[in-house]
C-alpha cells in the first residue's frame, strides 16, 4: 500500500539587485506557468551577470518543475555557493534532494535553512518527510510537530505528521491529522486540486488499518473525484472492496487500477486473490503471471500463485512457486507456510512440519495449530506436552489464529473449543449482512434442504449419510447437493441421483453460492464440513437459508453466530454442556450419527487370513485403526501397559505414513514393549477393510479424540470397541454409537478403567465372546444400523426447524421422539 508525500514548492529570496525588474519579469512568468520564458529571461540575466544569485536559484526551480532534478541540484547549490546566507535556497535544495530520494542530503539542507531561518515552518514540514523515508520516525513526527507549533494552521504539515504516524503504526492518531489537514484546507483552492487527493488517499489508508473499511472507500473516491487518473487508489480500493468479500466490484477497481497504469504488479497480484476468493483459479494464476512479468522479484505473487496452485491439485508446481518466492525473500513467513500445505497434501509431513516451523520462527502470530497436528499426524511427541501447554496460554492469551480442528487433538474443554472456535470465525468468517435478510415463508410445496460439502465423494461422509439422501420422504422434502469438491468417482455418480438437485458449484465464490441456495429457496442449509480440510464456512456467513445447520464432520461447534442448530444426541451433548455450544441442539433419539452399512457397496466376500496380513496365527489382536493423529502419548502408554499384562498380544494399527510407523514403534521400545508386537495395516478400499476387521478381538479407542466412522465400522464387522467417554464431543462419539447398538458395559470413565476392562476382556474368552454374540444379534435390530428409522429422526428435527422460522421462533433446542 503505497503512500503519497506533498511537498513545499521552491521559493525565491527576496530581490535587491540592479536586474530586480528584469528578474520579477521572469518570476511573473514562472508563476504564470510560462516557464520557457522565464527560463529565457533568467538565462539573459546569467549572461550579463555570471554569478546572479536570484537567477541561478531560479533556473534551479525551474529545472525542478521540468524533472530535471541533477541540473536543478547544480544550479541551486551554485546559488548557495555564491550566497550561503539565504534559507529558502537551502530549503529549495532539500525539496529536489528528495526528488532524487537523496534524504539524507536532503535533511542537512533543510537544517541549514531551519538554522538560519529558525521559525522556517515549511522547512521543518518538509524536513519531516526525509526523516520519515530514513524511517527516523520519531524525528520525523517531532519536525512536523515542530512546524505545526511554529504555523498552527500549516495543512501540509499535519498531512506530513499523519504519513509519519502511519509508519509508526498509529493509524488512529494519523486519521485525526489527515482530517485535520482537510479542514484546514477545505475553503483553499488547494482542497480542490489533484494534489490534494493524496491526503484522502492516505486516509483512506489509516482507515484500512482501523478496519474501517466502508470510510475508507467513501475516502478513497474522494480522492479519485480529485484525481481521476489515480491508480493506486483504485488498487487499494480493490483491497478493501475484497475484504469486505465484494469480489466482483473489487475486480472492477484493480482492473482500472490495471488500465491507468500497465505495470501495476501489485494490482495484477492482488486481482489473483480476488479471483482466487471467487474460484477462479486458472485466471488467477493468468493475474499472477502476469505480476511476476512485471515484477520478477516479486515474493508475494509466488507465495500466493502457490495456493492457486495447490487448489488446483498441481501440487508439484505449488511447492515449486512457494520455493521460488523464498528464494526471493527468505524470510517471508506465509511463503513457508503455504509450502507446508502444498507438503502437507502431498504426503510428505516430516518436510511440512519443518517448512510450518519456520514460518512460525520468522512470524510467531501464524501459529495456528497445523504444525502440532501433523506432529499428532507422525506421532513425534518429543517435549509434546510442552507444545500442549503452549497452545493452551495461547488460548488463554485470546490467540485468534488458532485453528478449531487442530484443537480436537488434545483438547478436553468444551469450553476452549468454543472460545477458539469464536475467534476463528471472527477472524476468518465473520457474519456478513451484504445480501440482507433471507425470505423465510417460502411458496413451494415440500422442505428444501440443501447439503453443503466438498466430499461427495468416496470419502467417510458420504460412506455415512448416502443411505439417508437416498431415503429421504421425496413427498415433504426436496433435497439439494451443493458440491464444492474436485473429485469425481463412483460415489459421486452415485449421489447425483440420490439427489433431486446436484449443483457443481466448485468454482463460485462463497457470496454467490449462498445467492444461488437463496435463489433455489433453500429452506434448510446443511453444512457437512464444518471446519475440516476444504471447508467453506464463509458461504453461510453470508446466510443461505433461514436455518442453517452443523452437522457431522466436525465433532464440535462452529462458534457461529450463523449457525442456527447442531445435530446431536443426549449422550454427545448433555444439558448440562449447552452452554458450551453457539448452535441449538437438535437432539435425536439413540445415536446422532448416521450409518449405511446394509448397503451392498460396502461388502466384500473377502475372507483373509492372518499370515496374509501379517498377524500372529495365536494371541489376542487388539487393534485401532483410528487415524494416528488420534493416538496421544497417554493413550498409547496405557496400550502398551495393556500389551505387557498380555502375553503374545499385538497392536494392529492404521499406517497413516511411514513415519508415524516409525516413531510408534520407539516410543513402545522406550516403554519396554517388542517393537514388532505392534503391527501396521495399509489402507484398503472400504469392503475390504470392513473384512480385514474379523480378525482382530477387541478395537481400543482413543480420547480425547474418539473413533467415529471407525467405531461404526467395527461395530458393524462384529469387533466390540472398548472407549473412554470424554468431555468434548469428539471424546463422546464412540458412547452414543456403543449406547445406541445396546453395548454400554465398553464405556469406561476412567483411564484405570478402561485398562483393567481391556485386560479382563483379554484374559475372559467367555466374557469376550458373549459381547461379540450381543454385538451379532444387535446389528440388524439396535437403531445404530437402522438407516430408514434414522431418516425419519433426522426429517422431524428438520421439520421441527422449519415449523419454528414458519412461526416466526428464533432458533431453540429440539428434542426428536423415539
């Protein structure tokens, strides 16, 4: 953001010389704008009078206004040599000096005027200006204040004290001055001219930085009304349009911006953001190239071509963009920090964590939780509590940067979560009221609900709830997919017809999405990501409907206050712990998770044997294949006490990545447990892992992040899972499932608990097999797997939503009968 500087025009001492006449002739030119003229003039009067002082000095100004800046310096320093003893051709000097960005030279000038002229206003205003270009600011903010002392009504030095207060990053006191500057100068002629627009430029500068973004537009057409050909108040305005999430104006003011001034990098860079934001991702990239042309050292443009990248899945050439934009500028923080993304999704999470840690050494304020989440991811837990204690005072301290999701991991605060949960979308999805009140009564006939995800795909989610979209009461309700995901394969194809309405809306804005569900008349909005990897929680902060829904892929409340409900249960969310959630709760009878496993895309015939999975023939398996993030010191401690009281027991756990695999197995040797009593499974295609299940006895659950989808697809293949009921939602999962499937005994409260069932299991075959034999005879019976009666819940909390904004009710907690 660039900031425009106004200063003092070059002066004449007065005249006492036998040339006086001929030389205000000139002058009179001069003033006129003739400078040819005067210029002739002057340079008749240099040829009678080699060494005139008053011409010299003139024919400097002169050669100023031309921007001919090396001979103007000459000519006035001739003056000077000539006449030491004037102050105004030392202030003269000082204004070209800083033409030549010479500021140093520039401000021993003006402290020759200011000591020979020392109420000189003008020259301690403009001595203001170098100060700041060395970024002597203090100095700077004192000579101005100087000035202003000595002239109380000299405009142009509040102007030059607020660009000062700027750079010390006072934007609120520099407002005052910047307005100050104007009212002084409102009546003048001044006010009125192109360069005044600077000083509304400016402001509107200050503003941005205040947030007030609305003033600083209003500020910012000021100063293009002045100055009509104003680039970088049209950039800038583009910024704060796209902050304000108007997208298309702010494409609007950088493509003008682009149009007065070609070689605007920074408009092409921050035109890509824009077009980014909107999902137009090749032609963003095309805005970036385009900077990087014009500005090959330009470290932004790379950092910010490789997210584009990244969303576009070309991951190879995302790291490469990040990689060259540190290159170029080896501290630049987000640089590191999107790389580690790019990383990240490319598997290759050792190189991520290093590549996150970074960023955060150079900018401490990015941390956000990524980089211990992958540590959870491969299980490095050297001096990981201490990490734990350190995002805890974070928390505390009202850290904003802090990413809901990476809290799951170790948190065990319903509290906390919604604490930081709050803050994230204050900073990153706040409320936006751009497109008003949405319609509540609706003229259609059946309920419109619209799902919201980028996992309509063969992901968990879909796994989960295909069985509900093809089971919903097509007679009340009329169902619509919003797809904002990449993917395309079979279950896409698939959910295409399990919905009335399949909308491909990848490549829209969040603001345009939420005006198609509003033009679809969408009844009842959906969100099924929340805060996990490509959600899109600013689409329903622009509100898409008159209820708007959390519901399960995020095991946690958004902090919200958009979101109107959050689908639950009565063990997930006690009464008692409303209080820690932004949403009502919609509380539906048994389990609030939804199940599809009678379907016949999910089954294999496969029937492996141990040695082919590299399991021991004899001993008892116990297994988790939750993901390894999930797995925390604590947790696997206790494993691996369950592991030494078991004689020729194993551990079969999900590889995640190789070095989670790794380090797991020097954390059970520094526990004094076989490395190779633990075992690792690859990942399978759904029906054959659900298989691979039947060979272990007893699946171990983690806390305080419980198995989900992997607890259900245990259950459903005949293994009991063991858990521990925790405090937040994402430590209560695996009860209500283990409740809802008539298998209440596997929930413990306590870590003595949970071991001492473990072992019990183990060492009582009897016991075991009766669980299994209730687990067999549930299955088909228990509402756990019944995908049709749990359809019918889920319509008649949705029923319930619509009933009350029908009603004119605000949001409010909904119990569904059994």
């Amino acid at each position: 953001m660039s900031k425009k500087n106004r200063r003092q025009t070059p002066t004449q001492p007065p005249i006492d010389n036998a040339l006086q006449a001929q030389l205000q002739r000139g002058l009179a030119f001069q003033q006129q704008g003739r400078l040819a003229d005067a210029e002739r003039i002057y340079g008749e009067i240099l040829q009678r009078a080699p060494n005139h002082f008053g011409a010299l000095n003139l024919l400097g100004v002169i050669a100023c206004q031309n921007r001919a800046y090396e001979r103007a310096v000459q000519l006035i320093s001739k003056a000077i040599s000539i006449n030491p003893n004037v102050a105004q051709a030392y202030y003269n000097r000082g204004i070209v000096l800083q033409q030549l960005k010479r500021f140093e030279e520039a401000r021993v000038s003006y402290d020759k005027a200011i000591a020979l002229k020392p109420d000189y206003a003008e020259a301690y205003s403009n001595r203001g200006i170098a100060l700041k270009e060395l970024k002597r600011l203090k100095e700077a903010l004192a000579s101005c204040d100087k000035a202003i002392a000595l002239k109380p009504n000299f405009a142009e030095a509040y102007y030059n004290r607020g660009n000062a207060l700027q750079e010390l990053e006072r934007p609120e006191e520099a407002l005052v001055s910047y307005d100050k500057a104007i009212a002084l100068s409102y009546d003048k002629a001044i006010a009125l001219s192109p360069d005044f627009a600077e000083v509304y430029f400016n402001r509107g500068n200050a503003l941005k930085e205040l947030k007030r973004l609305e003033e600083a537009l209003v500020s910012w057409d000021k100063a293009i009304a002045l100055k009509p050909d104003f680039a970088e108040a049209y950039s800038n305005r583009g910024n704060a349009l796209q902050e304000l999430k108007r997208l298309e104006e702010a494409l609007v003011s950088y493509d003008k911006a682009i149009a007065l001034k070609p070689d605007h990098a920074q408009a092409y860079s921050n035109r890509g953001i824009a077009l980014q934001e909107l999902k137009r991702l090749e032609e963003a990239l095309v805005s970036y190239d385009k900077a990087i042309a014009l500005k090959p050292d330009y470290a932004e443009a790379y950092s910010n071509r490789g997210i584009a990248l990244k969303e576009l899945k070309r991951l190879e050439e995302a790291l490469a963009s990040c990689d060259k934009a540190i290159a170029l500028k080896p501290d630049y923080a987000e640089a590191y920090s999107n790389r580690g993304v790019a990383l990240k999704e490319l598997e290759r999470l050792e190189e991520a964590l290093a590549s996150y840690n970074k960023a955060i050494a150079v900018k401490p304020d990015l941390a956000d939780g990524t980089s211990f989440y992958i540590r959870m991811n491969i299980c490095d837990w050297v001096d990981i509590q201490a990490d734990i204690v350190s995002l805890e005072d974070a928390i505390s301290a009202g850290a904003s940067a802090l990413g809901p999701f990476a809290l799951l991991t170790f948190s065990h605060s319903p509290a906390s979560q919604l604490k930081v949960a709050r803050r994230f979308v204050e900073l990153r999805h706040r409320k936006n009221d751009r497109l008003g009140a949405v319609q509540k009564r609706r003229t259609h006939g059946r309920t419109r609900i619209g799902y919201f995800s980028a996992d309509f795909r063969n992901h968990p989610t879909s796994w989960l709830m295909c069985g509900v979209f093809d089971r919903h009461d097509k007679s009340k309700f009329e169902t619509f997919a919003f797809s904002f995901g990449r993917s395309n394969d079979s279950m896409t194809s698939r959910l295409r017809q399990s919905f009335d309405h399949f909308i491909d809306v990848q490549n829209m804005s969040d603001e345009n999405i939420a005006v198609l569900a509003r033009e679809n008349e969408i009844d009842i909005s959906v969100d099924l990501m929340g805060f996990i990897t490509d959600s899109r929680p600013g689409i329903f902060a622009y509100r898409t409907a008159p209820s708007q829904v959390n519901y399960l892929a995020y095991p946690g409340t958004m902090g919200a206050d958009y979101i109107d409900y959050v689908i639950s249960d009565e063990i997930i969310i006690e009464k008692s712990q409303q209080a820690f959630y932004a949403e009502k709760v919609a509380y539906l009878p048994n389990s609030y998770q939804a199940n599809n496993y009678r379907d016949s895309m999910f089954s294999s015939r496969k029937a492996y044997t141990r040695q082919e999975l590299g399991l021991p023939e004899a001993g008892f398996v116990l297994c988790c294949f939750n993901n390894n993030y999930k797995i925390t010191p604590d947790v696997f401690a206790i494993w691996m006490q369950i592991l030494k009281q078991l004689e020729g027991s194993v551990l079969w756990l999900l590889e995640d990545n190789p070095t989670a695999a790794i380090n797991l197995r020097k954390e059970a040797a520094s526990r004094h447990v076989d490395p190779a009593r633990l075992i690792f499974a690859p990942r399978m295609s759904l029906p054959e892992h659900l298989a691979r299940h039947r060979l272990a006895d007893l699946f171990l659950d983690t806390l305080p992040y419980n198995a989900h989808t992997t607890a259900s697809d245990a259950l459903w293949a005949g293994l009991p899972v063991l858990t521990r009921i925790g405090e937040t939602f994402a430590g209560r999962v695996a009860a209500s499932l283990l409740s809802a499937i008539g298998l209440p005994e596997l929930i413990t409260t306590s870590p003595e608990a949970y071991e001492a069932l473990a072992i019990e299991l183990a060492a009582n075959p009897e016991k075991l097999s009766s669980i299994k034999n209730k687990l067999a005879q549930n299955r088909l019976t228990a509402p756990l797997f019944d995908t049709e009666r749990f359809t019918r819940h889920l319509e008649a909390a949705y029923t319930a939503m619509y009933e009350r904004y029908q009603g004119d009710l605000p949001p409010d907690h909904i119990y569904v009968p059994q």
